[in-house]
C-alpha cells in the first residue's frame, strides 16, 4: 500500500520533470527530484506539526487569533492602532516607505474585498478605478491647479462613478463572463490612457504632480506619508466594517449567497450590485489620488493587469469577506516580496503556484470570514 | 489595401479560432474558463522553437523546411496536450465541486505560473523563431499573400476539418458530445466523464500549442507575455460566435481576425488591441449567447 504510494508519487515527479524538460534541460531531473522530496515530505511533515497541535492545511492558530480579536475588540483595535501611529518612529525610510505601499494596497484590497468577497462579483479589471483616481488628480492639478484635498473627494467620486457606469451593463452577467467583461474594460482603460496622448500624454505619463499640503506644511517625507495613508486605511477600514454589518453589507451577503433567494426576499439586487461596484471603485479611487500625491508622476505602467492579479490575490490569500484577513493578505504581499529581495524574479511564479494552491488546500484564506466559514464548511460538509 | 487586410485578417483569424477551440470545447464540458489556455499557446510558439534548435543542434537542421515545421508541430502539439491534461488533473480536477470562484482563481494561479515558469527558464527576452520559408509569396494584384500565410490557412482547415469529424463521427466524439449535454447522465450511461474531460483538454491544448507554433512562424518573434493578449481575443472569439459551440468559435475567430485587421487598416492601428476588448464587451451586454449561440443558462 505505502510502496504503491510512494511510486505514484515518483510517476508523477517524473512526470513533472518530463513537461518541464524541453525549458530547463538537464535542471529538469533537478527539479523532479525536488518536487518528488516534497510530496513525500509534506505528509510526515504534516504529521509532526499535528502532534504539536497545529496543522499546516489548518492554521487554527490565526483564526483563534481572529477569535480573540472579536472578543476583546476595542482593546485589541487600540493595540493595534497605536502600534501602527509608533511604528514608523523605528523604522528609517526605507521601511515606512515600504509601509506606505502597504498602506495605498490595503485601500485598494479592502475596496475589492466589498466586490468580490461581500458581494460576490469577480472583478479582474479593478486597477482601471485606480487609474482614474490617480489620472484624475494628475489631470486636475496640471490643467486647473486644483489642489490635493480638493481633488480627493473629486478623484474619489468619479471612481464611484465609473464603477456605477462601468457595472450598469455588465451586472446582469454571472460570474465568469463578468470576470472577463471588466478584465476587458481594465484593458480597454489601460489602451485609452497609453493612446490619448493629447490628455495623458500617452506613455510618457504625466509629471509635475503638487504634492499634498497642509496650509504651508507639505507633506513630503515618507514619514508625513505614512500618517496620511494610516488615516485613510483606519477610513477604510471603518467604512468597511461598519458597511458589512449593516443592512446594505447583509444584503451583499444575501446577493453572494443566493442571487434569487435574495431578490425573493426583497433585496434591490440591482441597486446592491451598483452600490457595491460603486463602493470599491471608490475606495480604489481614493487610493489613486493618493498615489498621484504620493509618486507625482503618473503613467499607464503603474495600472496594468498585473496589479489588478495583485490586489485579487491579498483579498484571496487573506481570506474573501474579511477585513483582518484582507488586511494581512496585502501587508504580506507586499513585504514578502521585498524581504526577499534576492528572489525577486520568481516572485510571482511563486503567486501564481500560492493562488492555485491556496484554491485547493485552504479556500477561505489564512483569516476566514466568519461567515463565509459557515457556508464552506456547510458546503463540503 | 482591402483585400491585403482581409489576407491578413484571414490568417490571424484562423489563429485566433484555433485557440477559441480549446475554450469553447472546455466552456461547453465543464462551463468554466479555462483562463490557462492563452498560455497554453505561448508554450506551443516556445515549444516550437525549441524543437527546431533541438534539431539543429542534432547536426539536423539542414534537412527540408517541411520536415523540420512538421517536427516542431509534433513536439509542441504532444508537449502542450500533456500539459493541458496535466493541469487539469492538478488544478481544476480537486475543484470541480468547489464554488465557482474556486477554479477559476487557480486557472488564473496556473495562467500567471506557467507565464512567470517560462521567463525564469528562458529568460525575458524576445525569442527569435528561424526563418524557415523566404517571405515571397503570390502577388494578387495589389495585394500579396505570402508562403507561410497560405500554409497557416491550409494546416488550420486541415485541422478544424479534423476536429469536427472527430467529434461528429468517432465514439470518443460522440461521448464528448453528451457529456457537454448532461454530465451526470453521460456517467449514468457508461460514460468515463473523467477520460472525456482530460481528452477534452488534450485535444484542445494541442489546437492551441499548433496556433502558437504558426504564430511563432508568421510573426518570427515571441515571448513569455504573448499568450495573455492572444487568450483574452480567442475568449472574445469563442463567446462571438457562441461559447460552447465549435463551428461558432471558428466563424468568431475569423471574424475577430477580419475586424481587427480591417480596423487597424482603416480606423487606428493604435487601438488595435482594443477592439476585440469592445466587441467582447458589447457582445456581452446585448448578444451574450454570441452568433451561433443557444440562449445561455443562467447558472450560479
């Protein structure tokens, strides 16, 4: 039984090796040979970290984390705020500028975790309201002068709009087809920015960006930065809670789960679907303007479909309909590929297999909704 | 000037209806999109190349054009319908009763795996596919239609013509048939569900691997990003002419080949990515069911 085992597994190394082969040449019985220590490793290794009380596929340690996070919520809340308004006074550039990316991310996964992991509705093309935030600030001050916090609300609106515009024709489509219908607008926006050269200045992008400022006090340093973006992630991350457990959060919840089921019960499916699009692209927007005040300098290189696959992974990796999960899914997305710096060229061959895997062994994510929880395990159950 | 574009928007539009093959055949089996396939076809243009310095590096690579192109088609086809199946038997098939997002997400996984797995083994640079035929051709007036466009036209009706009587006339067609029908009846009558889905997979990643093959021939360059672009069009294709439907990938195919091309012609040639975005998009929004296409089921 055991020999039978352990030779399926070397078949499929060698199998392994054998499709890679023609790319990597004699590495290829290199990397069968790991791949095949690794199959055979991971049950014993599973089982000695299960003696131990934690097991690798379960990592119970976080949820029971999260649990305790629900408990003793407002202290905890207080923790970890304060830790993170200290933090940068110990760190040098470098990191809080780290930090402030991790920030800008967390905006933008918390406004996609509305669409994807509330509602339901698969986005792919979500960089192209970042576009727009960032293009509108840019925009705005070369051409009026009007100023950051002005054009914040602004950036952020239209965002919203261009949700709503975008999301009115494609909201009667189901899953897939919407994933590739905003795929192809993401697309579509990308092309329009990189080809209207007499707007955006096509390629080039758009220079010369004011940064933001505080009567004479402009905020400069990465340090000023980070607190900026600290206040809009806690806005966020406000919102967004307070957004999920309302009656506009439960009804998403309700559209996610049984679109029909939810129209039976009175919900506006419609008009919770817009809100929703309307809500993310909101939030990405707002990350946008920030990015614009931040880089000053925009181009359409900064909103590829690559980004949009970024932000999708913190919500997926993180855990689809939670906040903390979210939340760390974008923090570890963005500082693990910058602590391993020296692997940078396989960061995201390294994602693609994360994402694929993370799909099969462990769905909801390292901090599972609590509620999505439920259904997946009512599902599999 | 018209009838040059329409040459070359015949020939890319074969290329594209190859690659909506493999979709739509997925699409109509086991209603997911396979969003890995796009780079199924650039492994295939990668594959192709390799087999060709393969033999040249075997003290082959002055025997006749023909042969060499037939042996790169061999590689790349087998090569690329082990690693469709492969896929499927590693990513989608633990998820085939998981939610929906669920496949779809590891599709995406796969997709941006194989991309970044062929950048890191063969590096970020274009790939120079060797220059097999001389670039005449017959001249049609003021048009021309070259060597390699001819034989890219030809080898894919040989093999659509191929494909349709396979799933029209053989039993293995017949089984792939009901099986996109009703699944669970298929496996209530004796059929292994399981086998078609992977000769599904089989069958339409070797579809893909010979389009980047003829890409990597037409064009002479690729490159690790090139079946992102190419996939997302062979979807638009696939849903034009009705996902699910071959025939309809086909005529979807060549149609989105012929827009593009008369468009780059004669609207932008700056906006040529685009349009298949923008039919993609209108199509879903007022014809989701596509030209040949049933009214599609609503399925969540």
């Amino acid at each position: 039984m055991i020999k039978n085992k352990i030779l399926e597994k070397s078949i499929w190394a060698l199998w392994l090796g054998l499709l890679a082969l023609p790319f990597m040449g004699k590495k290829a019985g290199i990397l069968a040979i790991a791949i095949l220590l690794v199959i055979l490793l991971l049950p014993l290794l599973n089982g000695l970290i299960a003696r131990f009380g934690i097991s690798v596929s379960r990592l119970n340690f976080l949820s029971s984390s999260a649990n305790w996070l629900k408990t003793n919520k407002k202290m905890a809340l207080l923790i970890l705020f304060s830790f993170a308004a200290i933090l940068p006074l110990f760190m040098n550039r470098y990191f809080v500028d780290v930090a402030v990316l991790c920030g800008i991310y967390i905006v933008l996964a918390l406004g996609l975790n509305v669409i994807v992991g509330l509602t339901g509705l698969l986005a792919l093309g979500y960089i192209a309201f970042y576009a727009v935030g960032a293009y509108c600030y840019a925009l705005l001050w070369t051409h009026y002068h009007i100023n950051f916090w002005l054009a914040l609300p602004i950036g952020t609106a239209l965002a919203g709009v261009f949700g709503v515009l975008l999301g009115s024709p494609v909201l009667r489509l189901r899953g897939d087809y919407l994933a590739i219908v905003t795929l192809g607008f993401g697309e579509i926006t990308r092309i329009v920015l990189n080809n209207w050269d007499e707007l955006t200045r096509g390629p080039n992008g758009i220079l010369g960006i004011a940064r933001p400022s505080i009567g004479d006090f402009i905020i400069k340093q990465p340090i000023h930065y980070y607190y900026l973006i600290l206040a809009f992630v806690v806005l966020t991350i406000f919102i967004t809670t307070r957004l999920e457990h309302s009656r506009i959060g439960r009804a998403w919840v309700a559209i996610r789960e049984d679109e029909v089921a939810a129209a039976a019960c009175g919900v506006n499916v419609t008009l919770m679907k817009l809100l929703a699009f309307a809500t993310g692209a909101a939030f990405a927007g707002l990350g946008g303007v920030f990015f614009a005040g931040k880089m000053i300098f925009v181009s359409p290189e900064s909103f590829t479909f690559m980004e949009s696959v970024m932000v999708l992974c913190m919500v997926v990796l993180g855990g689809m309909g939670s906040i903390p999960g979210v939340i760390l899914g974008a923090i570890a997305l963005i500082i693990l590929p910058e602590a391993l710096r020296q692997f940078q060229f396989y960061r995201l061959l390294m994602f693609g297999g994360a994402m694929a895997l993370m799909m099969i062994i462990r769905p909801q994510g390292l901090i599972p909704s609590q509620r999505r929880k439920m259904e997946l395990e009512e599902e599999n159950g | 000037m018209f009838l040059q574009q329409l040459i070359n928007g015949l020939t890319v539009g074969s290329v594209y209806a190859l690659i909506a093959i493999g979709y739509t055949m997925v699409y109509g089996i086991l209603e997911f999109i396979n969003f890995a396939h796009g780079e199924i076809y650039m492994l295939g243009a990668y594959l192709g190349i390799i087999a060709i310095g393969l033999l040249t590096a075997m003290g082959l690579g002055n025997s006749s054009a023909f042969l060499l192109l037939a042996f790169a088609f061999i590689f790349a086809m087998v090569f690329c319908a082990f690693y469709g199946v492969t896929i499927e038997r590693l990513a989608y098939r633990p998820l085939r009763r998981a939610p929906r997002l669920a496949p779809l997400l590891s599709a995406l996984g796969v997709s941006i795996f194989l991309q970044n797995f062929v950048m890191v083994t063969q590096g970020t640079r274009n790939k120079v596919f060797p220059q097999l035929f001389a670039q005449n051709g017959f001249d049609l007036g003021n048009a021309k239609i070259t060597y390699i466009q001819i034989m890219i036209l030809v080898t894919s009706i040989l093999l659509m013509v191929g494909l349709t009587l396979f799933v029209n006339k053989t039993k293995m067609g017949k089984a792939m048939r009901a099986t996109s029908q009703d699944q669970k009846m298929a496996y209530l009558v004796g059929i292994d569900v399981n086998r078609v889905i992977s000769v599904t997979f089989l069958i339409g990643s070797a579809l893909g691997a010979a389009a980047g093959v003829m890409v990597a021939l037409y064009y002479g360059l690729v490159n690790f990003h090139i079946g992102y672009t190419a996939g997302l069009k062979a979807f638009t294709a696939a849903v034009l002419g009705g996902i699910g439907n071959i025939p309809g990938a086909m005529l979807g195919g060549i149609i989105l080949g012929l827009v593009e091309s008369l468009g780059a012609g004669y609207l932008s040639s700056e906006y040529k990515d685009a349009y298949a975005f923008i039919i993609l998009v209108l199509l879903l929004i007022f014809r989701p069911q596509g030209i040949l296409g049933e009214r599609l089921k609503e399925r969540s």
